[in-house]
C-alpha cells in the first residue's frame, strides 16, 4: 500500500534508453513489450471481426430452415474456420497482447525476459494466421472436418490440408515461445520484494497457463504432423484398414483440447480477479484459494479429456473415470465464483464499463459452469453430446467469458495506455448491448440442443426454425454491437473525452497494481531500476 | 411463424425429451436433477451478488469493508459442493452401467454410417437395406430450390426407408462407418453412439411404445451431414413379423439381368445419378474442384470403360464402393449415361450382366451361376500337416475377431482358448464355422476344403485346446458340395 518512487528514465536518455523508431519499421522490427503488446492486440481485434463475419454468414443461413445463402460444404467451412480463427486468432493472441502490455508493469520489469522472441513470435502468428485464411482460396476448399480436425473426414480436405497443417505448426511454434517467455519473465524479473505469492493474479494465472500451453501445443502439433504423413506418405495412424486406429486421434487431440480451453479461461480468471477488487474497493477475497484453484483447474484439465469423447465407445472404466475426474472440476471452479462474489460482498460497487463486462462474466460464466457440469454425465451427455446444447455451452464459456473480459481489459487498461479516457456514456451502451444481445444469441442454443438439433448442420427441421431465428437476430445485434468497442478503441487513442486521465485512472487503483503508479500514457520504457515498494492490497 | 403447419411436424419441446425407453426416461430424470441442482446453486449465488450489487454501492454511501479472507470459508464451499457432486455421481452411475449391458439382447441390427445414408443388416433374418434422405426434403433442401422447407412433411428428418423393429424386445444395434465417423441418434431412444470405420460400437434398445422416431447424424461426417436423417418405426410384434416377411421378399428381388438398349441405359442411368451421384459430381457432372472430380470430360470416363467400371464398384479414396450399395442393372445404367451424357459422348456402354460377373459373390444380388466343378479327390493329411496349414489360414481369417492368441474380444467375440464348442464335437464346430452363427459368419464357401480342415484342426490342438482329434478336407468337401449354394436368395 503505497506509492512508488521510480524515476523514470525518460527525461535523462542514455546511451540504453532510446524511444521507438520512427515510421512504419517500427512496428515491425520492434523488441518493445507495449509495442508488441499493442501490436498483439490490434491482431486480435482484426481477426475477431473475421471471425464475428464468419458467424455472421453461419446465423445468416441458420436464419431460416432451408438453403438460402451458401452451399453445405462451405458452410462446413465456415464453422471450421469460424472456431481456428477465434481461438488461435482472436482470443489466444488477446490475452498474449494483454500478457506483453501488463506483465512487466505488474511485476516491476524493463520488459519482457526476451525481446528478440518477443517479436518473432507475434510475426510468426501472423504468418501462421495469414497461412490458415489463404486456405480459404484454394482448391477443394478452406479445411471443413471442423476444428477438432477428425480423421478420416479431414483427410478428404483437398489442396488446403498441408497449408492448414503447416499454420498449426507455426501457431504452436508461436504460443511456445510466447509462453517460454512469459515463464523466463516471471521467474527473472520480478521488483525486490515481489514473492510469487505478492504477484497479481493476472500474472499468476498467465503463468500457470504458459505452462499449459507449452504442454500441450507440440501434442497438436504432432497430432496434425500424423495427419499428414496418413494423407501423404502412407502411414496409417488414424486409418483402421492399416492397423490404425481414428478414435486415437481423438485422443491425442482432446489431450491438448481440453487444457487448450482453459488456457483461453485462466488469464481471463485472472483479469477478472483484478478488476473486481478494484472496482468493488476492497481486496480480492482469499487471494491463495485462487492461486491454488487456478493451479488446480490446470492439472485437472490434463486428466478429463475424454469427457469429449463419451459416445465413441469407452470401456465402462473409462467412462467412469472420464465422467468422475471432469465433475471434480466443478470444485476449484466453484471457489473462485464464490470468492468473487465474497469480493464484491461489502464492497463500496461502481459500475464503470469495466466492472459491468466484470460482473456479466461473473455470471454468464457461471451458467456456462453449469452446463458444463451437466454434461460431464455421461449418461445425459449421450443425450447433450454434439447437439445445440454444447454449442450453447462453450459459448457462453467463451464469448460472455474470455471475450467479455477482454472487453473489461480494454475498458480497464485503455487509459493507463493512451492517456485518454474513453467515452463512457458509449462503453456503457456497448455494454447493455451486448450483454442483452449474446443471452438472444446463445441461450435459446441450449433449447435447440435439448429438442434435439444437432451441431454443425447447415439446415434442419421446421420445428427449430423459430429459435434459431431468434439466436440469429441475437447474432446480429452482438456483431453489429462490437463496431462500437472497434469506434471507442479508436476514439481513445485519438484523444477519448479529451479528458486527461491521473496516473491511477480509478480511484485508489494504486492499491492494487504497480501499473497505476506509472504515468498514464507509461514512457516508452519503464521501471529500468526496479520500484522499491510493491502494493499489497490485493494479498 | 407457421403455426398452421405446425401440425405436420414433430411437437416443439424446450426441453429434453423423456424419450420411450426405459434408460431415456432414466436419462431424463438424471438430467432434470442436474438441472434443479444447478438452479438451486444458481440462484444461490447470483442472488448473493445481486443482493450485494444493489446494497452495496458506493453511490448508496455504502462503505467498503476491508476483510479479505477466511479459511473456514473457504473450507466449507470446497466441501459442500463435493457432496453435492458425490449425490450426482451415484445415479449417473447407476443409468451408465444399465446403458452398458447388452447381455441376452433378442436380435441384432448391424448399423453402417456412409457418406451419407445409413446401411441397415437385421443380423437374424437377412433383411439388408440402405435408408436415406426422402426425395421431397432433398429437393426441398437444395441451394434455392424455392421450396417452402414448410410445405414438406417432417422436413430434413424423413427417410426412404425407415427402420423397423418389434416393441418390447432387447435390441443390439452394432455400429461402424464404412467412410468416416457418423454417429447415430435417436433423442427418444435416450442415446447416440459413433459409427467408426474399421470398429464395431454396441448399444442397446427396448422400445416400450409402437410409433414412429426421428433422428440425425450427430458426427460432422462432410457437406452432406445434416442431410442423413434416421427414422425408427416401433412395431408390436405382429405388426413387425408381417412386415419382415415383406422386407424379405423385397430383399430376394435381385436385379434385372437382360439386356437393355443403349438409349435405355442411358436414360435410366439419369435417374441412377441423380439420386446417387449429383450430391458430389454435381447434376451437371462438373464437379467441385479440388474436392470432387467432374464427371464431364474426365479421364477415367474417357479411357478403357474397364477402369471406370472397378472405379465406381469399389471406390477409391472419398468414392464409396458402389458395387456394395446399387444393383447390376443399376450400376451399368449409371455407367453408360456417364459415359454417353453431361457432356461425354463415349458411345460404349456396359451391359448388367457384365456388371453382374464383377460384383463380389458375396453380394446380395444373384449371381451368375457356375456350375460347380467336379471335384477333385483331395489326399488326406497328416494332423501335423493340418495344424501347420492351420496357423496361417487362421491368422488371415480368425484372428482379427478371434485374436492372434484366442483371448476372442469379450463381449463380442467369444475366446477360443478353452471354447466349449472347439472342446466339444468336432462335427459341431464345423457345423458351426460352415453356417455361421450370429456375428460369427459362414465360412461354408469362403474357404477351400483343405484351409477349412486345417483351421479347424488348428483351433482344437493349438491356441491353448489339445483336444487330439482332426478332420480330414475329404470330409469337409463332402459337407461343402451338400450346401446350399451360395446365394439362398436366388430363385
């Protein structure tokens, strides 16, 4: 609890302290964590609206039952391309953004632990992303087996299948050094003072998701090299007429798909974590039961992947196991819903754009959770499995989730960023928006799944159709509501309200995190001596 | 939005369906337990933080407490929830395990997904068909069409031919692909299971009610996913044996085997392609490139019609084999217009006949008869010489059932180590293995004399069995010549 005395260096330039180059070229050979971060985050942005159009297109044909605008296969495309460009585009690249801007302010770093892969890794991403969108324009088709890439249905993907599996592997080759150095961050160079257990949650749950994805992603990308080698030089994993088998696969997949899920939902956990307490004036309640949570979610989600898989025909051992390991991950997960509520309980609440996208993540994810739940029985997910249901499902985990919150973020950190203050009057309606317009998009999916439409259908029967009607309109809405985040994210960096902000922006938000001790916009370079006194509120 | 037409569709539910099984109805009260457990915590929590939102703002005056926390807490609503979950876990266990247990089922379906319609085989009674999407919701569901999805019956969820099966019977269904991954669903039989190439899935069903159900494929299985419905008519009894004696007649009626004019092949052929063909190659025959090759100006059309015709019986790649799914006659006619239309103007064709002669002998349709040859005495052997023999005849035709060693793959396929039948009789176990039984096929004619001794000498003095007897292929050939021949349907 206090301020920090950093001198910062930018009114007395030596020879290592130089600002960024000018013009375009500084962008792109850039070693700076806010350049990158910034530069990770206008990606992001981009790739959410290619993929809110792809949605657009899906809802648009689902709009009414019947063949309207496109034909099955590319609409198969779309679903397909639609998921790949969220996850690895939009939202994995938006917290990644988020994790260069904010964690060497966090932990009272220079900067990131390796620069020089810093920038590689964002150049690489766009290369693997640009790669996966030019599958698009080629012969047979962008890939349309859906994003779990099941063989054998992927392997008749035509020309696109080496393209797509190459862009899987520049995207892992991408995560894994961002994630190396997010963790040689952290470990290294962390402010005198700064114990593991004093860093921001955010830092925390970036940290333990670096870890995941590090994990995982060389699993995918072998996964996919298999792929490969079945299509193009003769062997047979996935193929049974060779002794192989499809189901592995499956397998192989869901064991990065499953923690892949929660690595696009830990830093959102950990966002959310540190803005709830500011807004609400009060610490975050039990501080280590988070931690610990977050630890214990991520180890859990090594060992449930075959709850994705009930119907393919387990041995029953497997299924009960499956089916008792993905329940217990209601537990940890319930702690931190509970301790955000204890958090905001007796607090002194205000409802600025950040705490609103805060709040509806709080329970829209919850709703999310318990569906989830549902569905980790296998019994009923006989039943669940591969309907609207699910799709309502990982929605409302993603979108009112991750997405709301790297909302909340930008709302949050944008004046820290720009100096300015952005519109609030607009950031509320963008909020009212799109909290009304996702629960007309999403929730009547779950009412389609229980009645029995299944996933991934480009037309179904009559007795679906008003519902679906009504979650396209919702569609609609929450696309068209976004041009309004894309209109305040502009209008702030070119001056907001005109209103300049302190260097806390929210009131006593100095408590909570070094970020807000540092000017706001922060000078090219920070913290190149370490601060000397780190805030404690949030412990 | 078309409440009039409502009444030709299915009735609207928001929720799950209690389905006509026993197990559906199990599935749905786990569900709706789950569900009220799930609002109890719901409104629990959210009315927490509402109370919390609406009292405690600042803008109230409200001043924040600084307490930040409490292991006791923390404690409680880590153990609270493990009950709750433990109350969960106990049915859920118990309705899996219910769903699992296929013993003493009365008949047996074998469900094969294709790309895309589904292959039904009634194990115990020969009836053999394909069932896919009706032609008014296909019409209906092309890329404007301009027809009203309303105006169509049971829109995207009709069949040609459906499904039949007897009520309150224990039914196994076996499931694989012979493509990709399809899965199977029926909401009122309360599950779905995945038809996996080269594996074979089970689940089971007793229908309490006589009615008619309506399902999708569930596994994104390529363009035409949403366009495989499945339906289930429920039969009582009588019902259901009136219309097996029908199906099996329509199963006997093979193809036509006579000749037909060139212009005849090829108009016939039209319709053959629109039906079977047009999803993929598309009704003008040009194909989507990169994915589907056209039909017009193709290489294979335009070469040796031999090519084609080994094309298009057993597939290759994303091409089923046809040879599997249409009749002689159909199959030529196909050819011939391919060959003579959408653009092609080879000017040969194929008569059914011909066609008749490649198809595999185990195709339900009748084959061209050969008199059977006089048969050549076969010398006996020694029971070394037969079990040596054995070995490998067994490896090729027994072990990928029965495993390398004899373990069989319980449930599905029985052990032969320590078999009754193969401790038992000798003439039993070859009973046995030339007739078939259930699962197990006939081997009647799939083997030649000698394999057949051999493998049935092998089976009863290695694999674990030393039962010390053999038979000699002299015998076995006696008992094969007095067969039935080959096809029992072609009359």
């Amino acid at each position: 609890m206090s301020a920090v005395v950093d001198e910062h260096d930018d009114h007395h330039h030596d020879d290592h302290a130089h600002g960024p180059e000018k013009g375009l070229l500084r962008w792109i050979i850039t070693t700076n964590h806010k350049d990158i971060g910034t530069l990770y985050l206008f990606f992001a942005l981009a790739m959410f609206f290619v993929g809110g159009i792809m949605a657009m297109i899906i809802r648009a044909e689902l709009f009414e039952p019947g063949m309207q605008f496109v034909e099955p296969k590319f609409f198969n495309s779309m679903t397909t391309m639609h998921a790949l460009v969220m996850v690895f585009g939009a939202v994995m690249p938006a917290f990644v953004g988020l994790a260069n801007w904010m964690i060497p302010m966090m932990i009272g770093a220079p900067d990131m632990a390796l620069p020089r892969m810093n920038n590689m890794s964002f150049w690489v991403l766009v290369a693997g992303v640009l790669l996966l969108a030019s599958t698009l324009f080629m012969e047979g088709g962008a890939p349309a087996g859906g994003w779990t890439l099941y063989p054998p249905l992927v392997l008749q993907t035509g020309k696109a299948l080496p393209f797509a599996v190459f862009s899987v592997h520049l995207l892992g080759i991408s995560s894994i050094m961002g994630a190396i150095n997010i963790i040689a961050t952290i470990f290294n160079m962390r402010a005198p003072g700064m114990t593991l257990m004093k860093m921001p949650l955010f830092v925390w749950t970036w940290l333990i998701t670096a870890f995941l994805l590090i994990a995982v992603m060389p699993v995918f990308a072998g996964a996919v090299t298999m792929l490969l080698t079945d299509r193009f030089f003769g062997t047979s994993f996935f193929d049974a007429a060779g002794g192989g088998d499809p189901v592995l696969y499956q397998h192989i997949f869901w064991f990065f798909g499953h923690p892949e899920v929660y690595i696009m939902i830990l830093p959102t956990f950990g966002v959310a974590s540190t803005i709830i307490p500011v807004f609400a004036r009060k610490p975050l309640f039990g501080y280590s039961s988070m931690v610990y949570a977050t630890a214990s979610i991520a180890f859990l989600s090594f060992i449930v992947w075959a709850h994705h898989m009930f119907t393919v025909g387990m041995p029953m051992a497997g299924e009960l196991y499956f089916m008792y390991a993905t329940m217990l991950i209601a537990i940890p997960t319930g702690v931190k819903v509970f301790n955000w509520t204890a958090t905001m309980w007796k607090g002194a609440m205000t409802f600025e754009a950040p705490m609103l996208f805060s709040i509806a993540f709080v329970v829209l994810f919850t709703i999310g959770g318990f569906t989830g739940l549902m569905m980790a029985v296998a019994p009923t997910d006989f039943q669940y499995h591969d309907t609207y249901f699910i799709v309502a499902h990982f929605h409302y985990t993603l979108v009112p989730a991750s997405v709301f919150i790297l909302m909340a973020a930008g709302y949050y950190w944008l004046p820290k960023w720009t100096g300015n203050m952005y519109n609030e009057k607009i950031g509320q309606l963008h909020f009212w928006l799109s909290v009304v317009s996702v629960n007309i998009l999403f929730f009547p999916q779950h009412f389609l799944g229980l009645a029995g439409m299944p996933r991934r259908i480009p037309d179904y029967a009559v007795q679906f159709a008003d519902w679906n009607m009504i979650s396209s309109i919702g569609g609609f809405i929450f696309g068209a509501s976004q041009l309004l985040f894309l209109y305040i994210v502009i209008d702030t960096i070119r001056g907001g309200t005109g209103e300049k902000v302190t260097d806390e922006v929210w009131e006593d938000a100095h408590k909570h995190g070094l970020e807000w001790t540092l000017p706001s916009p922060p000078p090219y370079h920070t913290f190149t001596t370490p601060p000397e006194v780190i805030p404690t509120e949030h412990i | 939005m078309a409440l009039a037409l409502r009444t030709a569709q299915a009735d609207y539910t928001l929720n799950l369906m209690k389905g006509v099984t026993k197990v559906s109805n199990d599935i749905y009260d786990l569900h709706m337990l789950i569900l009220w457990i799930c609002v109890f915590i719901g409104v629990g929590v959210f009315g927490t933080m509402f109370y919390s939102i609406y009292h405690h703002r600042k803008s109230k005056g409200h001043q924040a407490a600084q307490f930040h926390e409490n292991t006791t807490v923390e404690i409680i609503w880590t153990i609270i929830p493990t009950l709750i979950l433990i109350g969960m876990a106990i049915p859920a266990t118990k309705t899996l395990l219910e769903l699992d247990d296929v013993q003493d089922s009365e008949m047996s379906i074998k469900v094969t997904g294709w790309q895309w319609k589904w292959e039904y085989e009634y194990l115990d009674n020969g009836i053999h068909f394909f069932s896919s999407l009706d032609e008014a919701s296909n019409k209906a569901r092309q890329v404007g069409s301009g027809i009203d999805p309303r105006s169509v019956p049971n829109y995207l969820l009709n069949v040609d031919k459906p499904l039949v099966i007897p009520t309150k019977k224990k039914i196994r269904f076996l499931f694989t692909a012979a493509d990709v991954i399809h899965s199977w669903w029926i909401p009122d039989l309360g599950w779905k299971k995945d038809a996996i190439p080269g594996f074979i899935n089970e689940a089971w069903t007793s229908v309490d009610k006589a009615g008619t159900y309506r399902g999708q494929c569930t596994e994104l299985c390529g363009k035409d996913h949403g366009f495989m419905p499945i339906v289930v008519i429920a039969m009582d009894q009588p019902d259901y044996d009136v219309w097996v004696k029908k199906a099996q007649e329509e199963s006997k009626k093979g193809a036509d085997l006579s000749d037909q004019s060139h212009d005849d092949l090829v108009t016939k052929g039209a319709t053959v392609y629109a039906k079977n063909c047009s999803t993929c190659h598309l009704p003008d025959g040009k194909g989507v490139p990169g994915a589907f090759p056209a039909i017009t100006g193709s290489a294979v059309i335009k070469g040796d019609i031999n090519t084609q015709v080994n094309l298009v019986l057993n597939g290759k790649g994303g091409m089923p084999a046809f040879g599997k799914m249409l009749k002689a006659d159909e199959l030529s006619q196909v050819i011939t217009y391919t060959r003579n239309a959408l653009g092609n103007s080879v000017g040969d064709e194929i008569q059914p006949k011909a066609v008749q002669d490649l198809l595999p002998k185990t195709s339900s349709a009748p084959a061209a008869k050969v008199a059977p040859e006089k048969p050549e005495p076969i010398a006996d052997m020694s029971k070394d010489e037969l079990v040596n023999l054995g070995k490998s005849v067994y490896a090729s035709n027994c072990a990928s059932c029965h495993q390398a060693e004899g373990q069989g793959m319980s449930p599905m396929f029985p052990a032969l180590t320590g078999s009754v039948v193969v401790k038992g009789d000798i003439n039993a176990q070859v009973d046995l293995m030339l007739n078939g039984k259930g699962m197990m096929p006939s081997f009647g004619h799939a083997l030649k004399a000698t394999d057949f001794a051999a493998v049935v000498t092998y089976t009863r003095n290695s694999l674990g069995n030393s039962v010390n007897d053999a038979v000699q292929p002299s015998v076995i050939q006696k008992l094969q010549l007095a067969l039935p021949a080959e096809q029992d349907d072609d009359e």
